[in-house]
C-alpha cells in the first residue's frame, strides 16, 4: 500500500512508537498524585514542556497538551472569546478555515458574538487590507491557519502578526496543524517534533523535488485541474477529477493499492461540495470533485511515478464507464 494521505494522519516514526510504549508502560500514573510515581510523571512531563518550549521558541507556560488539532483550537477560541467577551464580541476569521475552527467561531453566534469571514483569492491567500478593514473597537479574536490543510496554501501569518500588534486587546490565533508534524502523547509528540525539526530543510528539499515531480506528471492527464498554488505548502497536492465523483477514484485507487482523500478528514464525510475551493472562487464541478494528495518524508519517487500511472488509469476506466452510461451502449 502507497500511503499518500499524510495530512489527514502520517504513520508514526518508530523512535515515537517506542517513546510511547516506554511511557506507557513504565510512566502510567497520574501526574497529579502525591506519591512517587505520580512525582516521575510530573517530571517527565515538564521536561517534556520544557524540551517542546525550546524547539518552539516560547516559554513553557505557554504549552498546553491537548489530544489533538480540534480540541486545541477549540480550547483557544472558545477561552479566548469567553474570558475576553467584556471588551467586545467580535471575531474575524477566513472562509477556508479548518472545521474545528470554522464551526467554532460560528457556533459562537448563538452565544451574541458577531463573525466576520475574511474572503481569500483565487489561490486561497488572505489580504492584509481586508483583515485591517475588517477590524473593529469590538474586535477581541482573528484566527488566521498557517497552512491549509485542503489545498496547502500559506498565509502571511508573520505580517498578519506583526499587523495585530497594534492592537493589544486582539487575540491572535494560528491553527498550524499542517505547518508540523502529527503524533500521540505528550512525551512522543516532543519526540517527534525533534525529529521533525532536525530534519526541516533535509524533508523541505524532498517535498520540494516530489512535489514538482506529481505536479509534471499530474499535467499529462487529461480532465485533471490542479487546485493547489505553486507557492503552496509543498506537501499537499489538491486536484479535481473533473466529472467524476471523488468517492469512485478513491475506491479505484485502493483497490490499485494507493490511499488518497477528498478534503479534509473531518469534513470529508460532511459535504460534496469544497468550502475552501468556493471561497477560492471554484466553479460548482471543480468543487465536488476534489481530491488530496498528501506526502510524507518516507515517500519516494517510484512511489509517485506509480500513482501518477495508477491515476491515469482509474482516470480513463472511469470516464470510458461514464460514456457508456451516458450513451447507453
């Protein structure tokens, strides 16, 4: 199997296998116990902390372990919006953001706060203009993604930073999910975000060559629309099968043995229709016939050139099936 949906979740490193397991097993006990076990797990985990702090470069309060990307925003829009609600009730976000915050801040409403969704270009990026226009006396909350988890774009996030510190009494929030790695506890998650880090510009270089590699090859296939920028996050590759419903070609290609997706794993099941690619100003068929390819550091460019065939195949089985239909014949 050639597992090329590494943004919804990517296999762990064996080294963070082994860290969990470790941990698991000798390290069980809760944290927040008087006795010496819990006393070794508190240690543990505050050097878990502090190793995280460091390879992040802030300071160790400022950590917070959650059990994922959807609760850890969740938890800072929500705390956000509640404890600061005297100063204002208004909160500008994007139209692509991920569900775990697109459906928060909407959600909010009920509750009196006003949301203002930021429009994005063709591309999917956000402009400094419309965020500053957008501000308001009553503004408390702007939540801007580092990258998108659909079609990989970048936002300016250090610019839209610096723009929000002219305003001390607006929270800023980034979900950077897709900007790092993904893991399981909190010790093999510092593990991993090492490994991760150590090897940066190494996976950049690689993601960089396989991603212009599946792009070129991606070209040569008739009736495929390429939805993600040049300048996107070179680890996520959106496409659309135009006419043809993405549920078939990914059920074709796991039977070829190559594991793609549709958008977003939390919202695959949601919806036909790509709210990112409407945003993005995509016509109605380009939208509901999206498809994510999504690459790790183990992926390989055999690995590529193999699915780009396996693509074309299922590409040309399910249009000549499609005119049969049509036809009749």
């Amino acid at each position: 199997m050639i597992y090329l949906d590494n943004s919804a979740t990517t296999k762990p490193d064996d080294t963070v296998i082994e860290s969990f397991k470790k941990v698991s097993q000798q390290y069980f006990a809760n944290p927040s116990s008087i006795h010496k076990a819990g006393a070794d797990v508190e240690k543990l985990q505050t050097a878990a902390r502090n190793q995280a702090a460091q390879l992040l470069d802030v300071k160790p309060k400022e950590i917070i372990f959650t059990s994922g990307g959807t609760e850890g925003n969740n938890l800072a829009i929500k705390g956000t919006a509640l404890q600061y609600q005297q100063r204002g009730k208004h909160i500008i976000t994007t139209e692509i953001e991920h569900a775990s915050v697109y459906e928060t801040v909407k959600s909010l409403e009920q509750f009196g706060f006003e949301v203002t969704l930021l429009p994005v270009d063709q591309d999917g990026h956000v402009k400094l203009e419309d965020l500053k226009k957008s501000i308001r006396d009553d503004t408390i909350l702007v939540s801007v993604m580092c990258v998108n988890n659909e079609i990989g774009t970048v936002q300016p996030i250090k610019e839209i930073g610096k723009l929000i510190k002219n305003y001390p009494k607006i929270a800023f929030h980034v979900d950077a999910v897709q900007a790092i790695g993904k893991v399981a506890g909190n010790v093999s998650l510092v593990r991993a975000l090492r490994l991760t880090k150590s090897k940066e510009k190494e996976n950049q270089v690689l993601f960089n060559e396989l991603n212009k590699q599946l792009r070129e090859g991606l070209k040569e296939i008739p009736g495929i629309n390429i939805n993600s920028p040049l300048n996107a996050a070179k680890h996520i590759m959106h496409i659309s099968a135009n006419g043809l419903k993405p549920e078939t070609v990914i059920h074709d290609l796991f039977e070829k043995g190559f594991v793609i997706s549709t958008q977003s794993a939390c919202s695959s099941k949601a919806s036909d229709k790509s709210r990112v690619l409407i945003a993005c100003g995509k016509s109605d068929e380009i939208a509901t016939s999206g498809l994510r390819i999504s690459l790790s550091h183990t992926t390989t460019t055999e690995e590529i050139n193999n699915f780009i065939d396996a693509l074309s195949d299922t590409i040309n089985i399910l249009r000549e099936l499609l005119e049969v239909d049509k036809h009749g014949i």
